[in-house]
C-alpha cells in the first residue's frame, strides 16, 4: 500500500537552509508575526492532518469518485465533505488571505507549503480549496468592494468555496472563441446565458454556496479576447444581509469521467440565464483571469510538486523494503531511477518555493524596488514552476510504477493513481506547450529581457562563485547557462523573422531552462547541505547533486541545439502528407 | 471518440519496400507460397477484422472490465468471446504454427503484423491469442511428442488457450526464488503445489481448456535457477481419446485490478496438488522457458507498437480537425509532437517488423550461416524491440493526451485509456530495466561481441554509401554511430573490473542504441519513399526523415556520455542517507 509521511526534514531545509525564508518576517511589515517558529508549527499541524485526514481518503475518494444526480446535484467520495469542514475550521483554505477578509494573513509561501503536503496527500481532494483560493484571487484582485464584502469573508473560511468558468467545447487554448453571453440588467446586474466544460468544482454539497468566476461577453461586444469580460456568478444569490437567497440559475448538467483525479468534480455548467455582477470594468475580462491564472499556473506546479514527492518517496520505501533478492535498490538501475526522482523533486521544490516566497515580496515588500524584481521572478517562473511539476509528476509516477514492477499496475498497491491523477496537471490551466509559449513569446520579451538578464547574471555568478568543493556542479552549470544563454540569444535573433522557427522548440527550450534553473538549485543545496551535521542527510544531499550534475545538466546542451535547429520546413509541409 | 484505421499503405511499405519481405517466399522453401500476394490477402482480412470486431470491443472492455465469480470462473467482458471464436475460425490463432500441429504454416512475421494491428484495436484482448501461441511456442520447442500430439493442435486452433505459470508473489525479476514444488508421481507425473500470481489468461471461459506452462521446483532439487523445471498443467485433464476430462487441481483464486488491460484478465492461480507433466529435462526449465520468454518479449514489443500506431494516428486525426481557430497541426509545438510520434513509430515499425523477419531467416532458412546471421539479430533485437516499442507506446500515449489536451483526460475519448493501457508493456516479461540489463550484460558479449560487431559494420556501411541527397540523416547517423561505438567499448573496457559502472547506465545505453537502429530506419525509409510516385507520401516520409535526423539522433551523443560517466560513488552510498 501506498504510504504518505510529510517531508519535514526536507521542507524545513529548503525553507530555511536553501532559501533563508526567515527573512520574510524580518523584511516585511505584513508578516512581522509569521516568524520561522509560527511557520513550521503550521507547517507540522498541516502534516499531521495531511498523513490522518486526507491521505487516507486518496484511495477511496478514486475508487468511489464523484456521483451526479437527477437533481442536478453532485456527491463527492466518503469522507470528503467532512475533511474539507475539518480542513476549513483549521484555517487551511484561507490562509494566506489578507485578515480584512476573513484570512489568516500569512505568506503565499506557507499556503504552497500546505498546498504541496495536501497535493500528495489527495491532490483530488486538494482542488476544493485551490480553486476557493484562485477565486478569492480573482476577486480580491479585481471586484468591487461591496463584492468583495459579499463574498471574500466566505471564501476565506471555507464556508463557501469557488470555481472559474472559462472553457466551453470550442474554447479550450482559445478563450477568444467564449460565447456565453452577458445581458445587461436595469439593476446593473447581467444575466448570464451558455455551457461550460470542465469545471472544477463546479457542483457539490461540501458547502453552503458556490462561487463561480465567469468569463462571459457582453452582448454587443467585440469578438475576440478584447470583448470579454468577467463576472461573480453565485449557486445562491446572497441577501443584503449576507443570508442565501434564491438558487441561481446555474446548474450542474452532467460529470465527466477521467483518467484520474476522481475525487473532484469536473462539471458541465449551464448558464440558463443566471445572475451575476461584473467584475472590474467590462472588456477587462481576460487581464482580471490573468490575475487568477497565473497563480493557479503556481498552484498547478505545486499540485504536481505533491505529487512528484508522493512517487518518489513511495518508490524509495519500496526499493528498500522489496529483495530480489537483495534490496533492489542495490541494482544499478532501481538506483539510478530513485536518485532521479530524488533530484527532480527536491530541485524542483526549491523552484516552486522560491516563486511562491517571490510572490510574498512581489505583494508584499514596503521596497517598490524589491516588488518589481520579486515580480519578474514570478513572471518569468510561472510557466517553468507549472510545467516542471507537472511533466515531472507524470515522469515519476510513471516511473515509480516502474521501480514496482508489475505490482505498480496493481490498483491495491495506490502507485498507478500517481501516474493517473498526475496526468490532468500537465494539461490545465495552460497546456505544458501553453506555458512554453508563454515563456519563449512573452516571459524572454517582457521588459526589454530584464527577467532573463537577471536570471542569466544571477546563475553565472553563483556559479563562478562556487568553492572549489562544488566544482563538481559549479561546471556543468556554467556549461549549462552558456548553452542555454547561446539558444536565448538564438530565440532573440530569430523571433522576430521566424516566430515559427523559434517556437517548433519551445519546449525543448523550456525544459533546458528548467534543468539549468535546477541545476542551480542543487549548487544552493550542496552547498547548504555541506554545513549540516546529519551526516546522512549531507551523504544523501551531495550524492544527489553529484547526480544532477552528471546526468542532468548535461541535457542542457543538446535540449538547446535542438531549439537552434529551429522548425526546418516542417511548418510548410502540407498537414494531409502527415 | 478514438478510432482505428489499419496503417495499411505503411505496413506495405515497410515489408516491401523497406524490408523486401518478399524474399522470404524465394529463399526459404517452408514459405514459398507465401508471396507478397498472399500476405497482402491476409493482412487486408485482418485488418478488417481488427476495425470491425475487435476495436468496437476496446472501450466497452475496459470499462466492464473481468470478473472472478465465486466458484472460481472468470468472466470477460461482453463480446469477447464471440470476437474470440471468429478470430480463431480465421485461422488467425495459429497463424504461423506449423501445419503438422495444426497452424496456417504462414511466416512469424505476417503473425507479427497481425499482432500489431490487433494490439492497436484491441491489447486488452490481444493477450488471448498472444499468450496461447507462447505457449505453443514452449511446448513446440522443448515438449515430448506425446505432450505435442496432446496439446498444439488445439492450441493452434484456439480451442484451447495457453498461459505461462511464472511469477510468484517473492520471485518477480528474480525467478531463482520459485517455490512451487513438483512432487513426481509413480505414473511419470507430478503433482504441482504452490501459488502463482499477475498469470495472464488465467482462468476464463472463452475456450474449452486452458494449457498453463508452469516454473516449478522437483523436490530435492538444487536451489536457485538450476534446480527449476517446466510442466504442462492442464485445466481439465486430456483423455488418451483428445476427449476432456477430470478437472485439474488449479484455481482461480482472485483476479487483480489494475490500471488498464481491463478486458485480459491478470489470475492469482492455486496449484492444489494439480497434475503436471515435465516439459523437457529436469532442472532445465529456465532454458526451456527463455525460448518462449525471448518470443514473448517480441510479442510485447508488438503490443507496444500496437498502441504506438493507436495514439499517433488518434492524434494526427485530431490535431488535423480540432480548431482553435485554425487546425492546432498548424501550431508548431503540436506539429512536433505529432512529428515526433510518426517518427518513433514508423521508426519502431520497422525494428519489430525486421526483428520478426530475422526470426523467420532463423528458424527455417535453408542455409546455416544465414540461420545463424538472422539469430544473432533476434537475439540483438530482442530487448531493442521490447523496450523501444513499450517506452515508446508510454511516450505517445502521453503525448496523445497532450494533443488531446483536458479532452484527452475525459474517458469517451478514448485517449486516455491508451497509456492506462500502454504501461504494463514495459512491466511484464522483464521490466524495461531487464531488458537494458539483458543488453549489456549479455548481448553485447554474446559469441564474442559478434552480433554488435556486425550492427556496427551494416550500419557504418550504409550511412557512408547514402547518395549525397540522404546526407541530411546519413551524417548524424555516422556520428551517432561514433558516439555508440564509443559507449560500446567503455562498457566492454568497464564492465570486468566495474559491473556496476557499465551497468548504471543501462538503460540510456538501451535507448541510444535504439535511436541509433531507428536512424538506420528512417535512412531506409527515406530512400525508399524516394522511389515512391506518390507526392504526399513521399513529402511526408522525408519530412519524418528530416525531424529524426536533427531532433532524435543528435540525443545519442548526451545518452552516450551519460552512460560514460558511470556509476561514480553512487552505489556505495548508504541506502539509509537516500
């Protein structure tokens, strides 16, 4: 059977050891109180509720999955609903949100950390209060204040939880083709008209209310993403006086049956005319779902970063436990597959946590000057946090059924729901070929390349800086960045002439960047590991880095000459020859 | 929804003008009447069969699924049944058996063929047949006559089905723990004890007998490897007549739920003291069960080409008809993806189909040296093929979804099901890790290295006599031959004083390898499709050749220093600091 144990030792690490996230406190006015010792109090409650309250909800909420009824309503597995009341009075679904509206106040950074132990806990289970969280978002970003006063306090306590509608079955990549309509009201309020698909959360009983964030064009405006706007559509409209009033007319249709993730509900909504109210100034639709989007790009990663450490430290139990008849991780390959999950998650883990600590700075430092640099990390790590979790989490569960052999095929033994439950993270929220794009069309251009700039001067020094000790990684990597600066300069060169050229690779180029952003995350690790005491811990840390840099980083050089081979002329050749 | 079309037009391509599978007929007399005419024939009602009767069973079969009732039988999902008997009655069972046992007499590689289409349409069903000719194949090489004139006719004819008898809950990858006992009989017989698990076609009632071809230890006899045996274990007893008789001492005690091949049905198997007969020697099971498991690693490869060919063509359909706007093949990452999945697969193609040739040119070549020539290739082959083709189906079942995008999730696609599918392919018969092992620490020692030896030589030869208009592959195919080479012989340098350094990275060591096979391919094919008159197929054959050439050959060279870079310290490391 599948097993879950928080990795606190890890956490703790890259927290404090890696990343100095104690500077926080220190720095920012806002969480003068959430000292290192607050947060890793919250971060042990969180365990312990993750290891006896969700994990062992993970197997049963896939066997049952969710049920929709004649009524329109949804059931979801055994369990669930009390977790999530459970979860909610503990403060978990608001926690990183502002007091003024029902949150706890403490870092984006501690929420991820939650989110990340929920994520391999039950990552089905997690996207009840995510998707809360991104709808919060939404609105804190962009509603009104009465808006704001109507609905955030909910959402912050878990009374309530959220959804966004964006995607209808002609509109998946291309939210330029949403048709639902927004009618204007005399009362200033719209009635929204027309379906949406895979809506997350979008029907259940586990609380009081839904609130939908709709993405909707009103009548008369422009085609296009120019012409949409969004809008707060609630299950119950909410009474003056914060009671629930009448039920809207949005309804649940039907459910979709998945691959995995079967605890959540993806939902069919039909808009047959429901109320709702705009949120920000109308045709403002797409830039208010950025606001959202973006951090749920981040909470993707982390859903995928959950899972990632649920395959790896599954796989590491049983190729110590399981003889053939030595301990199979004393073959060759079992261990090289282990020390690649370890270098993947645990690198990958500093890249998540470093952006959601960016996104703390970038909200939250008193310095303007600290902001827009912490915010052009964020911008540029978002695709790279998004789609390395994810595309690792799909490579590590797939590979964790390998280091089970045939047993990981086996439903019982809980790994093939790794690979299943993993698999939809690459794909929402932005395609893995989606956030390449973004990173190689906008995140290089964005600001005169200031974010690249930076990343590039940053690694390279850490690099030359490296003692002599950690030339083992500090090489690789400045081969790494050479390569990969050679390929951005190539992107430089050839977008503007050949779009198509620079993007045939995009991600090729994304992984590389990645990799070399890991590859300096192991440098810090090393480095900080080399101090540490625990002897097996430093043993285990070094040798994982030692691995990194000899089997990872040099993948770099040729992701990046792949990029430079550009799209030759396969974007001429006529599709019907394919 | 998924669909499936026979690749016919590529199937003939491959065997006619890539392989001049032709020359079969001409040189080996066994074949003779099998001409191209007569295999075309065959192939054309195959494949009518696969898209009419099979495929309609895919997804119905995954979503019933088999079910053990509690008198021990096993259902199968609706259909399967009937779909079976037709099979049979075509003849397709025992296909390639020899006619003195009741087959077609056709070659193992129109069986293969066959296999590839049927593992497209249907892989959950395909292990029916596929499991009854390995044990065919068993019993064929190593049984009596008796046991021969008892057991093949019917199991050519598909009255009866087949299975192995190999895995026990202790003894996966490592068989030298196999503890079911066979205690001999006054009459010459034996009584089998033990317990059996993951067995294949177990139990079911689609035939009227099922012949299990068991692993099992004499008592007394050594421990280890050397002291296992082989029986035929009958489900019901055969009376000297061919009648059936009493039912045997196995069971079906429960069936496993897995991640996917839902339709086959996966038994835990009791041996009560059930009726064996030894196959072959004592103490020489384990020869006698490579013969089959050599076969059957073939057969896997062909599953996996099965569902390569399933995604590829689903997601080619798909990118040619989704919009948003414009056709997504048009979007460069879409396009290499879809690139990238015809090229692994009509690069995979013609691996497996050559390998099954060889095996043809082995087994019945009149000419000893050719006999000898073609099995060193099987032999070669073998782990190339199953871990190409079972990585590779892993691969594009993923990406498949990725082109699919979130529809790719929803189960009525189709798409999905395809990696659910896809992963026990690179579990059973030996993990992919196995098959990598079995690479380097067998084949490329194998008769002194002849086998790699003469690769290396074909291959050089025919990179460096390509006209000048296939320099645009023959040159990365030269220098990925140089860095093969050059990995080849640090193994050979490495492996006496180091097993482990050689062996760590194995299976990058694999996969260059193939890439290096699957170039040979692609020049192959690009210099048939020259000689083709059709425009669009030749546009797109050389295209393929073109995306091979720049984005998949070049990754041999970083594979290859990988797998030069050894194990470091890694496998002294204490398992504990992991």
């Amino acid at each position: 059977m599948a097993s879950y144990t928080a990795p606190l030792r890890e956490i703790s690490f890259v927290l404090n050891e890696v990343l100095k996230a104690g500077n926080l406190a220190k720095s920012v006015p806002n969480f003068a109180d959430a000292t290192p010792e607050i947060i890793q109090e919250m971060i042990e409650t969180a365990a312990k509720f993750v290891e006896q309250e969700l994990f062992p909800l993970n197997a049963s909420g896939d066997a049952e999955g969710c049920t929709r009824h004649p009524d329109n309503t949804v059931s979801v597995p055994k369990g669930f609903t009390e977790a999530f009341k459970a979860y909610a009075a503990n403060g978990f679904v608001g926690i990183s949100n502002p007091t003024e509206y029902g949150g706890l106040g403490m870092p984006y950074l501690l929420w991820k950390v939650v989110e990340e132990m929920v994520c391999s806990g039950n990552v089905a289970f997690a996207l009840y209060p995510g998707l809360t969280g991104g709808c919060f978002e939404a609105l804190h970003a962009s509603a009104s204040e009465e808006i704001k006063q109507t609905y955030l306090h909910k959402l912050s306590s878990g009374e309530w939880t959220g959804t966004m509608l964006l995607t209808e079955p002609q509109a998946g990549s291309d939210l330029a083709a949403v048709k639902t309509k927004a009618i204007p009201q005399a009362d200033g309020s719209y009635k929204l008209e027309g379906g949406k698909i895979f809506i997350t959360s979008g029907e259940h009983g586990m609380a009081d209310n839904i609130i939908h964030f709709a993405l909707a064009r009103i009548e008369g405006a422009p085609a296009g993403v120019k012409g949409l706007s969004t809008f707060v559509v609630p299950k119950f409209l909410v009474k003056a006086d914060g009671s629930l009033g009448e039920r809207n007319a949005i309804y649940c249709s039907a459910i979709e049956h998945k691959m995995g993730i079967h605890g959540s509900v993806t939902s069919v909504m039909n808009l047959d005319g429901a109320t709702g109210w705009i949120v920000g100034n109308p045709n403002e639709g797409i830039q208010n779902m950025f606001v959202m989007m973006n951090l749920a790009r981040i909470m993707v990663g982390f859903q995928g970063l959950g899972q990632m450490e649920l395959a790896t430290q599954n796989a590491l139990r049983y190729a110590l436990e399981r003889k053939q008849p030595k301990p199979i991780i004393d073959f060759p390959d079992v261990r090289r597959m282990i020390l690649q999950m370890k270098a993947m998650t645990e690198g990958a883990r500093v890249l998540a946590y470093e952006t959601a600590l960016y996104v703390d700075y970038a909200h939250h430092h008193p310095d303007p000057a600290v902001r827009e640099e912490a915010n052009d990390w964020v911008e540029l790590n978002t695709p790279l946090v998004k789609s390395t979790c994810t595309d690792g989490a799909v490579d590590l569960g797939s590979m964790a059924i390998q280091v089970y052999g045939g047993h990981g095929f086996i439903v019982e033994h809980g790994i093939e729901q790794i690979l299943r439950d993993s698999k939809i993270l690459c794909l929402y929220e932005g395609t893995n070929g989606i956030q390449a794009m973004d990173l190689v069309r906008r995140k290089l251009f964005l600001n005169g390349g200031r974010s690249v700039t930076r990343f590039f001067s940053l690694l390279n020094k850490a690099a030359a800086e490296a003692a002599p000790e950690f030339a083992f990684i500090a090489g690789p990597l400045k081969q790494a960045l050479a390569d990969l600066e050679s390929a951005t300069q190539w992107i430089y060169e050839t977008f503007r002439s050949k779009p198509e050229d620079a993007s045939f690779g995009c991600c090729d180029y994304q992984r590389a960047f990645a990799l070399t952003y890991l590859g300096y995350n192991w440098l810090r690790m090393a480095q900080a590991a080399s101090a540490q005491s625990d002897e097996l811990f430093k043993a285990g840390k070094l040798a994982t880095a030692h691995y990194f840099a000899a089997k990872l980083l040099p993948q770099v050089g040729g992701l990046c000459a792949t990029v430079k081979g550009g799209a030759e002329d396969f974007m001429a050749l006529p599709a019907a020859s394919l």
